[in-house]
C-alpha cells in the first residue's frame, strides 16, 4: 500500500481523493497551477468552487512549488482534466521522481490526438510503451485509470460507491486496490486500460444527450432507449479500438454511465439539461465552475468513429447540436426517424 501521495489537480475529485487517503491515515499533498486558488482553499480549509460544504482536514497539505509536490511521493494522482493535461504535465516532467507509478482519475480524450490520459501522460513523460492488438492502444509500465461511478459529492458524504483500478500490472493494480478502499469506498481491478478509458470519456457525451432529454420533458421512455442505444455504440467503438467488450458492462461503462446520466449533480447531464431547456452551448457551459468534459470529448470521439468507421448516431446528434447549431427537436426527430433495423 502507498503511502506518500501526491495529487495533481484541486478540483472536486482531486479534493476529495485527498480527504479519502486522510481517512487512512495516508499522508497526501494536493497540488494545483494557481497558487492563488490553492492559498485560499488551504486558508478556508473548504474548496468553495469545486466541493463546497466540507471542511478539509487540517493535515492535508497543499503544495503550490512543482519541485517539492513530487519530492518523496511514492505514487502520484493525475487529477488535471484531460484536454489540460498536456500542458500541465510538459511543466511538471522534469520533476517527477524516476520509477513512481502514476494514476489517472480523468475522463475524457484529448481533441487533436486523439490520445486517452494515460497515453497523454505515457508520451508526455516518457514511459516505456507496449503495442496491444496492433490498434496502436498502447499500455504503457507504471501508468493506471481509477474511474468508476464516482460523484465527489457523495465521496465526500462517505456514501457507499464503488471503483475501478485499470493497469496491466497487476501487482500495482492491487497495491493502488488497497490503497483506495475504504469501508464505504469498494476498489475492483482489471485489465482493460483501454476500455476503462474510453467508456469513462464517451459516458459524459450520453450523459449530455440525458440532459438534453430531461430538458426538453421527452420522457422516462426516451432516456431509457437513450441510455440503451448509448451503451451500444460506445461499446462498438471501444471493441473496434481494442477494448474488451465486458468492460462495458461493468462499473466503468454501465455503472458509471447511469451514474452520470440519472445524477442531478452530474454537471455533463446539468449542461445539457440547460440545452434542452433552450439555452445557448455558451451560457449553459459557463453556468459550471467546472470543466464541463463531454464537450470536448465529443468532438474527440466523432474524430474516432470516423476513423474506425464505427456508426455513433447518438454521439453525432449531440455533436451536431453542440458544434453545427442543429436545433434540439430536430436531432431528436432525425435519430427517430433512421432506418429501421434489428436490435
């Protein structure tokens, strides 16, 4: 089990990892790029913008210096969202201790490349990279995914929730396992990085369309073959990019799929919420502190299903709406409106 614990990223998750590792008595640090912001959350002892309400505990130490973030750490928390974590990491690589495992909590993929966040950290850093499959999914030694149906909010609240660790080591992939549960917190493991990944990223483009759905009072009917159809061809693309279908089962795709499309403080199904109410992508993403993620994704993931020419209708009615100013009622109409086909 690790002990000395460096979380980069003050945001809601990464706020909450720290408390949860305090409650082990696992000494963590949270690092974030604005030393403002992070002087302020230490003086509060409550992260006001992105987990108000909770007071922190007053070991858990947060560290503005890059250099000293990584000094000692025996396991280092990536908790940046995805589409900033290249920036992020290009500035801190020159500090990160040789040989300490890395653990990914973000969701998403990154616009331009295409990249997952553990091939984002792989090539930022420099990590030794293995081929899989011959799909250019490449697993890389040292690196993991933690993801799951995990709201911080409810983290926070020592709710019962549950997650899951994904490396091809499995010797790390137990330690971290030990490391994370709690008796309110349950962590599985597996092997499909790959999967775990990308079912953690396109859930926030379904939950979107969730909102959008709940926005415009289509109906329990509506959101269920939503999320039905949904799962679908997330699990067709994942399989075409090497992932193994089960995953998509499990609670990395369907537990965290429902999570997020069901929850009223998911902030991927609140932005579309507001968009089926007739709100512009403009105001209904800055009604959010934070990083509203299936945005970006969804772009990301229409790249890929071109590239692997996966058919994504839902994915490309929310892009669509999203990026192309289709009006809500007509997206929903043409998705009715496909050729019939079997299930």
């Amino acid at each position: 089990m690790f002990k000395n614990i460096s979380i980069i990223g003050d945001g809601g998750m990464g706020t909450v990892l720290g408390m949860s590792l305090y409650d082990k008595g696992i000494a963590a640090r949270i690092w974030g790029y604005d030393r403002e912001q992070l002087a302020q959350i230490a003086a509060d002892r409550e992260n006001k913008k992105f987990l108000p309400g909770y007071t922190l505990p007053a070991a858990l130490v947060f560290e503005p210096d890059d250099e000293r973030i990584m000094a000692g750490a025996d396991l280092v928390i990536s908790a940046v969202p995805c589409q900033f974590m290249r920036r992020i990491w290009s500035r801190l690589r020159d500090h990160v201790p040789e040989g300490v495992p890395i653990v990914s909590v973000a969701k998403g993929v990154e616009n331009d490349t295409l990249l997952r966040p553990t091939q984002i950290l792989a090539e930022v850093l420099g990590f030794a990279q293995h081929d899989r499959k011959g799909r250019g999914n490449a697993w890389s030694d040292g690196l993991a995914a933690l993801s799951g149906p995990t709201i911080a909010d409810e983290l926070a609240r020592r709710l019962p929730a549950t997650a899951c660790v994904a490396t091809m080591d499995q010797e790390l992939a137990k330690q971290i396992q030990r490391t994370f549960s709690l008796p309110w917190f349950r962590v599985y493991t597996n092997t499909d990085i790959v999967g775990v990944e990308l079912a953690g990223a396109m859930k926030n483009i379904i939950a979107i369309a969730a909102g959008i759905i709940d926005g415009t009072g289509a109906g329990d009917n509506a959101k269920a073959a939503l999320l039905t159809r949904g799962l679908a061809e997330i699990t067709r693309l994942g399989v075409a990019m090497g992932a193994m279908p089960q995953t998509f089962s499990g609670l990395t795709g369907l537990g965290d799929l429902v999570t997020t499309c069901i929850s009223p403080r998911g902030r991927n199904r609140s932005f579309g919420e507001r968009i089926g109410e007739g709100q512009t992508v403009d105001r209904a993403q800055h009604a959010n502190e934070s990083v509203v993620e299936g945005i970006a994704t969804c772009e990301s993931v229409v790249a890929l299903a071109r590239r692997y020419d996966i058919e994504m209708p839902i994915t490309q009615a929310v892009y669509e709406v999203l990026f192309k100013d289709k009006p809500v009622q007509k997206a929903i109409a043409d998705l009715m409106r496909r050729r019939l086909k079997a299930e």
